[in-house]
C-alpha cells in the first residue's frame, strides 16, 4: 500500500466547511472515482490550507497519477503549489474494526494477550 499526502497552502481564513464539503464531492464524482489503483482519498481542510491522502494500491499508480503536469494542474485549480510526499504503508491500526494489518492481511491482534500476560 502506497500513502501519498498532498497539501496546498492557502492564505486567508479556513475555508467553509459546506464550500468544502461541496467541491470534494464534486471532485470525488468528476475526477478521482476512477483513478487507477486509488482506493480511498481522505479531503483536508485546516487553517493552513487544504489537501488529501490518498491511499493506493501500488507505488506504480500513484506515480502515475502524481505525474509531471500533476503540480502544474494542480497550481492552475488551486492558485497554489502543492507539495506531496508519498510512503510505503506495511502496517495499519483499524480500531474500528479492531485489529492490526500487514501488507493488507490481519495478523492477531497484539493487545489480545494483554491481560493473560498481565495476570500471570
């Protein structure tokens, strides 16, 4: 799994969170539904500015999608430069489904022997 975490500076207040709201859910139907190998985009709205993660399956399609123009398309939507840093993501805390994944596939959880260890 591949994290990618673009943000783009803003000056001014935070932007309005319907505004917001509004324009991703536009975005999420017109641009990002059918990116290859994108399997969730998480939108962000701060004082600071506002941004995404991205989560993709391969290394592969987020270069893909993070391409040469990308920055340029972005700066040209925007008014800013965005700046991105892309991970490899070997393990992930679900606690709401309440376990622990490496490389996609649940492992048993390590808080599950917490309280045997601890009573023993």
């Amino acid at each position: 799994m591949i994290i990618a975490i673009v943000q783009i500076p803003f000056d001014g207040p935070k932007r309005p969170r319907d505004d917001v709201v509004a324009l991703s859910v536009k975005s999420a139907g017109e641009i990002f539904h059918d990116v290859k190998g994108l399997r969730q985009k998480f939108y962000l709205n701060g004082d600071q500015g506002g941004g995404g993660v991205y989560m993709f399956e391969t290394r592969e399609d987020a270069d893909a999608w993070f391409n040469e123009d990308w920055a340029d398309w972005m700066e040209g939507r925007f008014g800013a430069r965005p700046t991105l840093a892309i991970y490899d993501n070997h393990v992930v805390l679900d606690n709401v489904a309440d376990e622990v994944r490496v490389d996609g596939e649940p492992i048993p959880a390590p808080w599950a022997d917490k309280g045997t260890a601890a009573a023993e």
